[in-house]
C-alpha cells in the first residue's frame, strides 16, 4: 500500500497529466478550422489533406480527422476533386 506522500505524487502527476491531455485536445480543436478555411479557398474539391488531417464535405457539413501525434502539416493539396 502507498504512503501517504507516494499517494499525493502519484495524485499530482495524474493532475499534471490530465492537464496536459486537455491543452492538446484545446490545441488540436484550432486544426479543423484551419481545415475549414482551406476548402473555402478549393469550393470544388471534396476531399482534401495537410498531411495531418483529412477533410471532407459532407452532406452533415465538413468532416475532418484529428492529426497524429507527430505529423507536419504541408501545403493543403485535393485528394477528390
């Protein structure tokens, strides 16, 4: 059984990484807009990728992936037309 401090570490480092886990998901949630404002510049490509995330236009409005965990975003370029 844990200590009383081993469990307060222990405690403290869930905090810190669920803190963590929250900036990323809050950092992540900017890339669909970026998406976004990227297939107003294509209006007639459907399909379309930054190397990190895959948008669509669906008939329930855009649909994009969530990048990985080490991508590198590159020029948008139209996978369909």
């Amino acid at each position: 059984m844990l200590e009383r401090t081993e469990f307060f570490a222990v405690l403290l480092a869930a905090v810190v990484a669920l803190v963590i886990v929250a900036f990323a998901v809050v950092a992540g949630a900017s890339a669909p807009l970026q998406a976004e404002g990227q297939a107003v510049q294509e209006p007639t490509c459907s399909e379309w990728t930054d190397g990190c995330i895959v948008c669509a236009r669906t008939p329930q409005g855009l649909a994009c992936s969530t990048p990985g965990i080490a991508c590198v975003r590159q020029a948008p370029r139209c996978l369909k037309p």
